[in-house]
C-alpha cells in the first residue's frame, strides 16, 4: 500500500476480504512469464499477501531475491512476520528506485495510489533488466456505483471535505498501452470480478469492503460525527445498486485492470 498522507492502514479491516483481493494478484502473476536474472519486487507490498507466490513461483526455482517495498508502517509490520523477503523497504513507491535492475516490478492493487502515472510508468520499467517484466494489477472500479456514491454523499452532506482528498485514480487502458507501447511488449486487459461478499453485522457488505480502500481517504478527511453520518446514509442508498441476498451477502461486480510489459532489449530469456 502507497501512503498518502493520511493515516496508516488497518491490516484487520483491510483483510476481511482477503480472499476477493488475493483473485486478481493470483491472475496476473498467472499470465507473467520467462524472466531473466535479476531481483523480484513486490512494489506495494502490503502485509505481503502475495509474497508466498512470488517466492514459490521464482525464488525457489531461480534463487531470485525477493523484495519488499511500501510504506505503510503497520503493513511492513506483517509483512515482517512472514520471514519470505529477503528484505523490505519502506519506501513511499512513487518515488522508490531499485539499487539494482529487477527482473520482476510486481505491483497488485497498489500504484492507483501513486499519482503521475505518465512519469511513473515508464521510469519502472525503464529500471527493469532487459527483458525483464513489470505487472500491474489496478483497481478500474471508480464510476461503478459503489465509488459514485460515496463522492457524490460526501459533496452533499459534507460540502468542502473532498477539496483536498487526493482519491486513487487510473489512466484509461488506452492511454497505458500509448503510454508504453515503445519500451517492450505491451499486454492489456480487463477482468470483472463477480464477487459475493459475506454478510456483515457492522452494515452492507459493499460498503465494508470499500470503506477500507476507496472511500478510506475521504472518511480520514472529515470528524467522526461527519464520518459517521455519511456511512449510515451510504448504507441506506447502495441496496439499490447492489440487492442483499435472503442472508445478507451481496454480488459485487467489481472491474480490474492488468497490464504487463516486458522490458525490450538483450538479456531477455528464452521462451
């Protein structure tokens, strides 16, 4: 997770729903291939949900170094316990750089954070190893319904508190393929994650899942009598977007964006 400037993350909430953000961390690490010699990075780590599978998937076999970057203080705390990096830098991931060239910049559900994706983009992969790969896996959710709506309650009853809340925000999958398309082999794609989310006693499960993530800036932007009142009205208005099941779970259509481009260049290994 990139910090923002707001509060630090909360591992607990975040993970309620580990197993609807592990899917797509799991996809794109699927569709990435051959690497040459050189370090992976898992930029955004988080609590390093993903680091089992990188280390499996590329330590093991290729004795590649495995590294850890983000800068949320109670998510490297996590990360820590599970003893997989080889290390870990906390390290805003705007403005990390590798000491080394990487073969792999993993980055699940993270760089959404990052603002200046023009500039930040292209000075990844720029810093991988000849043909070597960056994976992006960002969230392309923020004109659904349960995005909407929490901008457009927080203009209505709280009026001022958006001015200055820096919300994640993505290019259009166009724009990443221009952006890119001259320094490797760009792939680009799409997934809608039909996902059912549990019942929950605290409210509807939509607004639990996103309260962690999106909307968390914008809560952290108002006291807690706004904040509370903004909830219960978000609770009262997103059953029509997204209909509770006779026993309280919800289907959350809920889109993700990959791409990965494989650095051009010599170096690049075999298929």
């Amino acid at each position: 997770m990139s910090g923002v400037g707001q509060n630090d993350w909360d591992p607990g909430i975040y993970h309620r729903f580990r197993g609807q953000r592990l899917r797509p961390a799991l996809d794109l690490l699927a569709r990435v291939g051959p690497l040459p010699k050189g370090d992976v990075v898992d930029l955004g780590c988080g609590a390093g949900d993903v680091a089992s599978a990188l280390h499996l998937r590329f330590c093991e076999t290729q004795k590649a170094r495995l590294i850890g970057v983000d800068r949320s203080p109670a998510m490297m705390q996590q990360a820590r316990a599970l003893d997989v990096y080889d290390r870990l830098d906390e390290a805003d991931i705007a403005l990390w750089t590798p000491d080394e060239a990487p073969a792999l910049i993993f980055s699940n559900a993270s760089l959404h954070w990052a603002s200046d994706h023009q500039t930040l983009l292209p000075r990844l992969v720029a810093a991988l190893a000849p043909g070597g790969t960056l994976a992006v896996q960002v969230p392309h959710q923020n004109n659904a319904p349960s995005h909407r709506l929490w901008r457009t309650l927080a203009d209505e009853l709280c009026p001022g508190r958006m001015d200055d809340v820096d919300l994640p925000s993505v290019l259009l999958p166009a724009q990443y393929y221009h952006l890119l398309e001259t320094m490797g082999d760009v792939r680009l794609w799409e997934t809608d994650y039909f996902q059912k989310l549990p019942p929950s006693e605290d409210g509807h499960p939509v607004r639990c899942f996103t309260e962690a993530t999106y909307a968390r800036p914008i809560l952290q932007a108002m006291p807690d009598h706004e904040s509370e009142r903004l909830v219960r009205a978000y609770d009262e208005l997103i059953p029509k977007a997204y209909p509770l099941s006779a026993d309280g779970s919800a289907l959350f259509p809920f889109r993700r964006l990959f791409f990965t481009v494989v650095r051009a260049g010599h170096g690049a290994p075999a298929p």
